[in-house]
C-alpha cells in the first residue's frame, strides 16, 4: 500500500486483519470472552478416592509423620488425578466435603 502512496514501507498504516472466523459465523456474540476456564474440578468418584487415599495417612503415601498439610494434599490429589491445584485451591476443593483444618497439639 505504500508503494501506491509513494510512501516508505515503515510509513505505511499497517494493513487490517480480516475478523476472526469466531465474529464472522456469529457475530459479537461469537466474540464474547467465554470466561476463564477455573480451576480443575474433581468428580464425586475422584473426591471419594481421594478422601480413600486421605484415610490412608500420609505415612502410607510416604511421608515422614502423620500430618497432612494442604500442600500434601494437592500432591496427592496430582499423583492419582493429573491435575495441580494451588494451596488456597486445595481448600476450597477439600471445605464443601466436610474437611476441617485443625492444628496440631503441643
């Protein structure tokens, strides 16, 4: 286009791109974010297995003590499932299932 105007190639207004294929079949409803894609969700049947593997206590799955931490729990979770959950998310996938925190005695 800049040859046409007698212009130099980096004076040139930059060619448009075509709409994406998403605009051109349904318009801007088609163009619309469709929201974030949130974090993995287990099913009811991976939830029990992993309550099942809870159960086990973590010496089991091969931990020096006793103790789950939620960061135990979202390796365990991504050991049987191939998902990764951060520690905040571990919370809300362990709190609806009637998982409480609890704090060691001393």
């Amino acid at each position: 286009m800049g040859d046409l105007l007698g212009l130099a190639a980096a004076a040139a207004p930059p060619r448009r791109r075509p709409p994406p294929r998403r605009w051109r079949e349904a318009g801007a409803a088609g163009a619309r974010s469709k929201g974030s894609p949130g974090r993995p969700r287990l099913s009811d049947s991976q939830i029990a297995s992993l309550e099942r593997g809870l159960e086990r206590r973590p010496l089991a799955h091969g931990w020096a003590d006793q103790r789950w931490t939620l960061a135990r729990v979202k390796t365990l979770a991504g050991r049987l499932f191939c998902v990764s959950y951060m520690v905040q998310g571990t919370w809300r996938l362990l709190k609806p299932h009637g998982w409480s925190w609890q704090q060691p005695a001393r």
